[in-house]
C-alpha cells in the first residue's frame, strides 16, 4: 500500500455579495454587530437557479485543472454536503458526469462542517489500499436555502460556495502526504444544530456550540498532529472549519499557533460548512499563503455533532 497526498486545490463562489449592511436592512442587526460577535463582513449568495451541482462542478474543475490529470485519470468522486436540493439522485455522479469523468465510484457524504475532513480521509484511505487511484474530493453547500432571513442569529453567518481537492498517491519512497485522521462525534448533543425537517430552517444553539468547540476542539486538532508525527509550531497554515472567527482564533491561541498562519476566509466567505476548509485553502493557495511541501493541519466540525482533523503536505 502506498501514501496518499493532495494534487491540487480549487475554490469557486457565487458572484452576488451580500454585506452586513445589506443584512441590516432585513432585520435587526449593524455591520458592527455582525463583525463583533462573528467576524464576518460580508459573504456570498448563489441566485435561485445555482444549485449545489453547478458549484461542485465550478471547483471540481478548477482542482483538476490544477492538477495536471484529466478526468479519465479520475476513478472515485465524493461531494461532502448536508444540503443537496434533493436526496435522490446524489450529487457526486451527476457531478462526475459533468465533469468528462466517466464511470467512477461516486457518493455524496454528510458529516456537515467535518465533511470536507471526512470525505478526505475516505480518499486517502482509497488511494493508499489501492481501491481508487486518483479521487476528486469536493465540499459543495447552498446554505441560503436552509436559512429563515428573519433570524439574526443563523442569516449573518450562513453562506454558498465550494471547494475541492484532488488526491492521488505519494511517490515512491515518499512518505504520506495525508496524515491519519483524529475523529469522532458527540451524538448525545445532535439536537443543538439541526434542521428540524424538510421545510424546516437551520438553527442552532450558539452558545452552546461557541463553548463546546472552543474547549473541546484544540485536543482533537492536538492529536492529529500527534498521529501524524508533527508538533503545532511545524504547522505552517492551520485551516479549520471557518465557522466564526472568534471560535477559530481561540483554537488556534490554544495550539500555540499565530494568527499569520490561520486561514481567516469567513471574513469574506462568511460559514460554508463542508466547503469552508477547502474554500479556503484554494483562497490561500491563490494569495500565495501556502508554503509547499510543509504540513498544514485541518480541522472541521459542526453538525452531528461531528469533527475531524488531519495534517497534509501542502501541495
């Protein structure tokens, strides 16, 4: 069994910009009130006739174009995503289709905000026993669908966009470039982000989240990098779940890792759940805040309430 690491990154976003003074003409809130508790200045919205899909595919192709193969050299496809318009057909094969990938095994996987990180150790473990050779890895969410638009608390951090990753095997005598996974859930507290049912509106319990993932994250990112051999202050980008920036830069305080090397992205992307990490490291790739060939560690968590981290070698 050989290593697996990442190829190539891509990012895609809607083209239309909401900002927090465009929310404030919609309920009771102010640009300063948004960016005090959240961090957020401004996000994107996908129009009504943008699906989750058409997105998937945006970023899907910038990360195989990126990474020099075509798409017959693509055997495995899996959308991370927790809001699909519709459960039957998934997305991953139409996706695929889309994409001049011809035949591959094809899934979508929900694990929310930690789909993106499960969704690629999934292909790490594909690529590394030999099932699959090279697999596309996509986080794709239209969150504005799920959103009541009279709730301050959920309409000032939801947003759209995807994000991907293609994932081949290491070279020889390389060592792995995706480390192993750190993951679990705590599915006694499931009921404080939820969906309530198909007509339903996101919700969550925000205090609740805040203090469970400020105090109970750090140790899952802490030993990833552990399983992996590495120590916080080698990590060269710490990218997690972009989900409120004052959650994520406790994380990082906590680790010991400055704020020069945590992606910030929600700033402008606002939360994107299962495409925040890879949204933003296709963000980062493009500013040239990447250093290749250095361990990143990733961190995603929400919904389930689940979470996952892993440190990768940076392509």
């Amino acid at each position: 069994m050989s290593g697996a690491r990442i190829l190539s990154f891509g990012g895609y976003q809607p083209d239309r910009v909401v900002t927090n003074d465009d929310l404030a003409s919609m309920v009771d809130t102010s640009d300063e009130w948004i960016r005090s508790r959240v961090g957020i200045a401004s996000r994107r919205i996908a129009p009504d006739g943008e699906t989750v899909g058409d997105m998937a595919v945006a970023a899907g192709a910038k990360a195989l174009a990126a990474s020099g193969l075509r798409p017959a050299d693509v055997d495995l496809v899996i959308v991370a995503t927790c809001t699909p318009e519709s459960p039957i057909p998934n997305v991953a094969a139409s996706v695929a289709h889309r994409l001049g990938i011809v035949a591959p095994g094809a899934f979508d996987l929900n694990a929310a905000c930690a789909g993106f990180c499960y969704a690629l150790s999934v292909a790490s473990d594909a690529v590394r026993a030999g099932t699959s050779r090279h697999a596309l890895v996509i986080g794709s969410e239209k969150m504005s669908q799920w959103v009541d638009w009279s709730d301050r608390s959920t309409c000032i951090i939801l947003a759209d966009g995807a994000g991907a990753a293609v994932v081949g095997p290491a070279g020889d005598g390389e060592p792995a470039g995706i480390g192993p996974v750190a993951w679990g859930s705590a599915g006694e507290a499931a009921e404080r982000i939820t969906i309530p049912d198909r007509y339903g509106y996101f919700r969550q319990d925000g205090p609740a989240v805040f203090r469970w993932s400020t105090t109970a994250m750090a140790p899952v990112a802490a030993q990833a990098c552990e399983r992996a051999g590495v120590k916080p202050d080698e990590i060269t980008a710490f990218v997690p779940h972009q989900a409120n920036l004052r959650i994520i830069e406790s994380i990082a305080r906590k680790l010991g890792i400055d704020r020069e090397r945590l992606a910030d992205d929600i700033v402008h992307a606002g939360n994107t759940s299962s495409a925040s990490i890879p949204l933003a490291l296709a963000r980062m790739a493009d500013d040239g805040r990447l250093e290749p060939g250095t361990p990143a560690l990733l961190l995603g968590f929400g919904a389930g309430l689940c979470y996952a981290a892993q440190v990768v070698t940076l392509p």
